[in-house]
C-alpha cells in the first residue's frame, strides 16, 4: 500500500518451520515490512541503510505472518 508520504509498503511474512529464523536475518526479506519510492528505489532515509548486514530496503523487521497493511486515515500511520 501506498503511505501519505508517497512511499509504497510490502508486508512479507516470513516461512514457518523449519525456517522460522528467517524472520530475525537482517539479511533477509522474510518477516520484514520493506519500504521503496513508487519507481522501486529506496528512500536515503529508511531505519537499516548503511547499517552492515541489513538489507536497505527493511523499515521495520521481526514480523512472522504480515497479512496486510492499512492507512490510518485520520493521522497517515502505517497499520
């Protein structure tokens, strides 16, 4: 979904076992909500750029099932 900041959010959920690890891999998309410009870049100011073995993609992480995201749409907060 797209945020009020122009931004698109992907929730990917993470696989079960035997590789529930996956989602706590910084080096790993699995159980992560990532975060990119509407032309697939990624935006300079995300939480992991720069930080060795994170993927700069990441926006927030250790998310096993994310089913979906929503706007808030009285204050803009990603759900």
């Amino acid at each position: 979904m797209f945020g009020r900041d122009g931004m698109i959010y992907m929730s990917i959920s993470a696989p079960g076992a035997p590789e529930v690890r996956r989602s706590q891999d910084p080096g790993d998309y699995a159980g992560r909500v990532v975060r990119l410009r509407d032309d697939g870049s990624i935006p300079p100011d995300n939480p992991f750029i720069g930080r060795p073995g994170y993927l700069p993609a990441i926006f927030t992480l250790g998310h096993r099932n994310g089913h979906g995201l929503a706007v808030n749409p009285e204050t803009g907060e990603v759900w």
